[in-house]
C-alpha cells in the first residue's frame, strides 16, 4: 500500500511525459527522474548468480545506461580523453549493435580522475538518442544506425574536472547546462534541427571571483506547479527555476556550495535540492524571484551526499552519503530518523524497485534495502570492479553499468 500511494503521488506532480506505451528507461534517473519504477520484479540479492549476461564496455565512462524497447544506449571515452564514443547494446542478448567513435581529440582539457570525459548520460526517444559531451560536442543520432541527424560544437565551457551534467527532453526541446569555472549558462536546443531556442545566461551572484566555486555538474528537473512547468536546473551557490519555453528566470533560492552534480526531486510539495558540496535544502517551489528567505523550508548538513541523488517514498527521504553513511529522513522536516553506516563509498544514485531500494557502490558493494522507518537491510552483496552508473530498469531486467562492464540482472525463476 505505501508503495502504490507513493508511485500515484509521483505521477501527478513531476511534469514529465508519459512512457508508459513503450519499454524505455529514457533519461538519467529514468521516466520521472527519480530512480523510481512502478512494476518489476527483480532479484533481492544482486550478485553473479542474477547475471544473465554481461558485455565489457571499453574505455572510461560514468554516464548511466538509457533503453529504448530493445536497445540499451551508452557513452565511454579512452581514459585520456582523445577518443569519446557511443555504445548500443542489444537488451536481451548483451550484443553490442554500435560501437562509433564520435569525437577525436589531440589535446583534451583536464579531466579530474573521479570523472570521466563520458560522464553525462543520454536521453532517447522512439528513433533517436541524444549524447552529450559538454564543450566537446552534443548530438542527436538515428537509433536504427548511429547515424548523425544533427551535431553542435563550439560551445565555450571549462569544465575543469571534465563535463558531467546530463541532457534532458521537454517539451520539443533539448536542455543542457554549461557551469563551468569561466562561464556559466543554459541552452534549449530544437530536438528536431539542433538549433538554439533560447540561451540563458546564469544570473547568479556567486560571491566570489574563483572559477572553482562556480562551476557544477547539475542535471535539470522540470515540475508544475499549479499548472506552470518549470525547469529547476541547479548550479553552484544557487537553483533557478527557468520557464522552459524561453529561458526566463521564474525564481532563484541561494543554498551555497559547488559542483552540484544530484537531479532535483519534487515531492510533497517540496524540491529537494543538493548542493554538492554536503548540503541539502527543502524548498517550496511556488514563488517568484529571490525566494531564499521565503521558500526554504529545511536545511541540512548532516551524511547528505555530495554525488549520488536521493530517493523519496511518500514522506520519508533515503539518501547514502560519499562515505557510505545510510539515513532515513523525515521529508517534511529533514529530520534523521535512522542512520546507518555501509561498507565503501558511494557516487551511483540509488535505484527504487519491486518494493525494495538497492545502493551500489564504488568499490562494487551492494546493499538491498526494505524501506521504512527502520533499517532493515535485505541483502548485502558485490559485483564486479564497481559502480559510478546509476541503473536503469525495463520489464522485470535491472541493467547495470560497472567501471568496466555492462550486466543484464534478472530473476532465475522469471
């Protein structure tokens, strides 16, 4: 019962389209952007005796896997930079279809060893995945064949530490965000024809002239609220809501910090928003311009990650901080109300299925959890060299991309 509530809540207030025609996980964090899926059935334990099959996936890349029907869509790149690519994958036999090389690099920018210069994840659609390299390159290519429908270059960005912010689909558009450490901007693409709606750029008084505490890597959510769609796009410092027709600022809550890379989530009433930097802020979206003093709702400082996205089941609030310490919130108050400490650490956002939500870490650890107002693991396991991927589900198949692999997960006895 709490698990239906929930998934009903979920559907009416996030303003994302309806996939429910289609087997697709089309975005980082999945249909609604929360890591969430409404129907599957999927192993307790994860560890090799659930993999069906699994396929190597060369290079270096942190961006998630994204499926359409039969297809599985990924990003990788040589580890120093000089070669970037897309993979497809075949869902149901771990066959790579695709395997093209789109960017050649003689002298990449630095990319800091954490990341990778393949971290955003894709966006797909019936016919068509989206890939996004930062400054490097964005691109639309024809699923059937990898071909190239359209590309853009030539965007000025220093990332620094390497790209990461994940592109997302609305409305006709394509959105990316560029925060780097020189600039720091947002830009609607046409997803039919490449070319720019609008482009906005942050209006944000960072308080300081070092790049460093500018730049972010953060992944966009649109919401409505009462009737009203708004891209929440997070950076350093501070969140903007964005009309997403036209780039205009709705409104802006400060909230400090850098390098915010989590997806915002709205729940209850509330977007929950992370800074990056170990800081959390609960804002009520329904303002219009500087709402820091009025919106904000909550703060909190304490084993909230830096990485890695919440997950959000009706009023409690999940989360695993980078040193792997496990809390149970309250979402009306951020109040802790259990905590707990895990093996390894952590960067992949947590995934919410079957009833049960699984943590995986960088150093290959798995836990399995039965969500509620007390701890209650299920299972605790290890797979492969590690994850900085978040998962995707489709069907009753959990797909999950490790440092140098790619699993198909399944029940045996489905």
């Amino acid at each position: 019962m709490f698990v239906r509530r929930f998934f009903c809540l979920a559907l009416i207030v996030i303003a994302v389209p309806s996939f429910a025609e289609h087997v697709a996980w089309p975005e980082f964090r999945g249909p609604t952007g929360d890591g969430k899926v409404a129907e599957a059935h999927l192993p307790i334990a994860i560890d090799k005796t659930v993999v069906q099959w699994q396929t190597p996936i060369h290079g270096k890349g942190w961006s998630s896997p994204v499926v359409w029907e039969d297809q599985i869509w990924l990003t990788t790149a040589t580890e120093d930079g000089k070669r970037m690519s897309v993979v497809c994958v075949d869902r149901h036999s771990g066959k790579i279809l695709h395997d093209r090389v789109l960017i050649e690099n003689e002298d990449p920018s630095f990319c800091h060893p954490m990341n990778s210069y393949a971290t955003p994840t894709p966006a797909i659609e019936a016919g068509r995945v989206y890939v996004h390299f930062g400054r490097y390159l964005t691109a639309c290519l024809d699923t059937k064949d990898a071909s190239l429908i359209w590309q853009r270059r030539g965007f000025q960005c220093d990332h620094y530490r390497g790209p990461a912010s994940s592109p997302i689909l609305h409305d006709g558009k394509l959105f990316v965000a560029y925060d780097g450490v020189d600039v720091q901007y947002v830009v609607a693409f046409d997803k039919q024809t490449g070319q720019t709606v609008w482009q906005t750029q942050r209006d944000i008084d960072y308080g300081t002239d070092v790049g460093d505490q500018m730049k972010a890597y953060g992944t966009a959510e649109v919401i409505q609220v009462e009737g009203r769609d708004m891209l929440v796009y997070p950076s350093a410092v501070a969140t903007i809501a964005y009309d997403p027709a036209n780039g205009d600022a709705i409104w802006t809550v400060y909230h400090g910090g850098m390098n915010a890379s989590a997806r915002p989530l709205y729940a209850g009433g509330l977007v929950l928003i992370t800074n990056g930097s170990g800081g959390m802020v609960a804002v009520k979206p329904d303002g219009l311009g500087d709402i820091t003093g009025s919106g904000v709702v909550w703060t909190s400082k304490q084993s909230v990650p830096k990485k890695a996205s919440p997950i959000v089941l009706e009023d409690l609030v999940f989360m695993v901080s980078d040193e792997g310490i496990l809390t149970c919130r309250d979402l009306a108050t951020g109040k802790v109300i259990w905590k707990e400490r895990l093996t390894g650490t952590y960067a992949a956002s947590p995934l919410f299925a079957d009833g049960r939500i699984y943590f995986f870490g960088i150093e290959g650890d798995i836990l399995t959890l039965d969500p509620g107002e007390t701890y209650k693991p299920l299972a605790q396991t290890k797979l492969g060299d590690g994850f900085m991927a978040s998962p995707a589900v489709v069907e009753d198949q959990m797909i999950l991309r490790s440092k140098s692999m790619l699993y198909s997960i399944e029940s045996p006895n489905r």
